[in-house]
C-alpha cells in the first residue's frame, strides 16, 4: 500500500490546527472562569434578588410540535443572598422539574 504524502500532509496540519484550538479554547476558558467568579462576587455583594432564566426542552416536547422553547425567568427565595447564589450555582446546567418550581 501506498501512503500519499498529500493525506499524510493534511492530517499533520490538521493535528497541529486542532491543538492549536484545543491550546486557545483552555486559555479562553480560564478567562471565563475567572471572570465568572468575579461576576458571582458581584451580585454577591450588590444584589438583593436573585434569579435564573430556565428553558423547556422541546426534544422532550415532541407531542406539542413546536420550534421555540419556552423561556422563565425564576426568583430564588429564602435565606441570605450568599445562600441564594450558591444554590441557584449548584442548579445551572441540570434539569428543573416543574413540580420543585410551583407548589400545588
């Protein structure tokens, strides 16, 4: 078998264009995360209220057939706003079932 070096070419700049990104995606990412942390010790100290923006999953949604999901914007409440942040950290990126939302 023949290897040509056009292939073998195109995968070594291919390699080196990955790592590239992978090397600027980790220092773009530690940029966020620091300026994260900072945005958290702000609302930390100047907010009163705390609030998060939730989404429906329309893959989930299929017998509705609808494009766009729904977007609600929900208050956290009870304890101090050190306690409000921390929680509504430890709930981003998870699901929310509507019945922890709305009391019957």
């Amino acid at each position: 078998a023949v290897v040509s070096t056009q292939s073998t070419w195109e995968a070594v700049v291919s390699t080196q264009s990955t790592w590239k990104a992978v090397v600027s995606t980790q220092s773009t990412w530690k940029a966020v995360v620091s300026t994260q942390s900072t945005w958290v010790d702000q609302i930390k100290k100047n907010c009163q209220v705390v609030r998060l923006i939730a989404h429906s999953k329309i893959s989930e949604l299929k017998q509705f057939r609808m494009r766009k999901s729904h977007v609600m914007e929900i208050q956290v409440n009870g304890g101090s706003v050190d306690a409000k942040v921390e929680f509504a950290k430890g709930l981003l990126e998870k699901d929310i079932p509507v019945k922890s939302v709305f009391r019957s």
